[in-house]
C-alpha cells in the first residue's frame, strides 16, 4: 500500500471518528450536517451503521428523516428492521414516509408482509389526525410509497393484495401504478387479470 493511500486512509478515519462524536451532542443541526457527510461518503462501515440505526429514536425528527434517508440510499441491509419500526411507530408521518422509500431501496424479502399490511390497513390512517394541513395527506402519502415498495420488491406474494387495491376507486394514480405495479411483482398473472380488469 503507498504512502499517499496510507495518509487518505488515515485522514478518512479521523473524519470519520469527528462524525461520530458529533453524534453524542444535543445538536440537532449539527447532527443532520453528520449524518448527510456519511451519506456522501458512502461510509458503510460497521459504526456509521449502528449510528444512524441509533439516531432513528433521536428526539429530533429531522435527525430521524435524515437518517432514514440515509440508510436508504445506502442500501443498508441490516437496518430493514430498524427501519419497519420506524414505518410503524415513528409519531410523524415524514419519518414514515422516508422508511418505506428507504425500504423500497433496499428491496429486502423480509419487508415485504409489513408493507402488505401498511396497503392494506390504508397507510396509517391517524397519521393525518396529527398533521393541520387538510392539503397534505402523510397516511396517503405512505400507503402510496408502500404500493411502489413492493413493485420495486417484485415479490410475488404482494400479488394478491396489490390487486385488490387496485379495484379501488379512489386512487388518483390508479391508470399508471395500478397496471405498473402487479407487472412487476408477476407478469404472467398480471398479464390474466389487467386486461380483464381494464375493459
């Protein structure tokens, strides 16, 4: 290894140790500043994990739906847990709303009963109970990310409740998801049922 890649190495490290204390503080900006350098960086290492996965109960909800994002563009495996518990428990819908996209990216198996049941159960209804703005609709917003989520999964075990939903009639984007969506969790089945849904 060359002295130059030594010294890179090492300068990453100690950038990296500096992060992660940063994590300690009461800050929240300070944090969100942290936490979007790791997402830059691309660091997956073992540590940058546990602390994002640790930072989803942080108190702060823009250092949770910052940290949800981030594992989600990194494709963190190992937090599709952590991040179901953020799609079922966190108190506001934005955190909510980046779990299943970060879930969509990840593409785990073991998400996909979950998010058949967040389809299902309307996305959370007493989500928008708890937001003032009658435009904005985060239980709307969720269910919809949901239906994306399995498509991108393509795990055929979504099939049955994907065409359900699709039967309904107060689905905005129906013409494009409803058709899109059942396409990519099994075409050969989809291929039975879209024609004869959409005469």
């Amino acid at each position: 290894m060359t002295s130059s890649k030594i010294d890179s190495e090492n300068c990453r490290e100690r950038f990296l140790g500096t992060i992660h204390r940063v994590f300690e503080s009461d800050n929240a900006l300070l944090k969100c500043c942290a936490v979007r350098a790791l997402e830059r960086m691309k660091s997956c290492d073992g540590v940058s994990k546990k602390w994002l996965v640790d930072l989803l109960s942080d108190p702060d909800v823009d250092v949770r739906v910052d940290a949800v994002a981030a594992l989600g563009q990194m494709r963190v495996g190992e937090a599709a847990q952590s991040l179901l518990a953020s799609l079922t428990g966190d108190p506001e819908g934005e955190v909510r709303i980046q779990a299943v996209m970060a879930l969509s990216r990840i593409a785990s198996g073991e998400t996909v009963e979950p998010l058949i049941d967040c389809l299902k159960e309307d996305g959370y209804p007493q989500l928008d109970l708890d937001t003032d703005d009658m435009a904005y609709s985060p239980c709307w917003e969720v269910q919809s990310q949901a239906l994306d989520a399995l498509g991108e999964i393509g795990d055929r075990r979504a099939t049955p409740a994907v065409l359900e939903f699709r039967e309904r009639d107060d689905y905005e984007d129906l013409p494009e998801r409803g058709c899109r969506v059942p396409a990519n969790l099994d075409r050969a089945q989809a291929k039975e049922v879209l024609p004869l849904r959409l005469a």
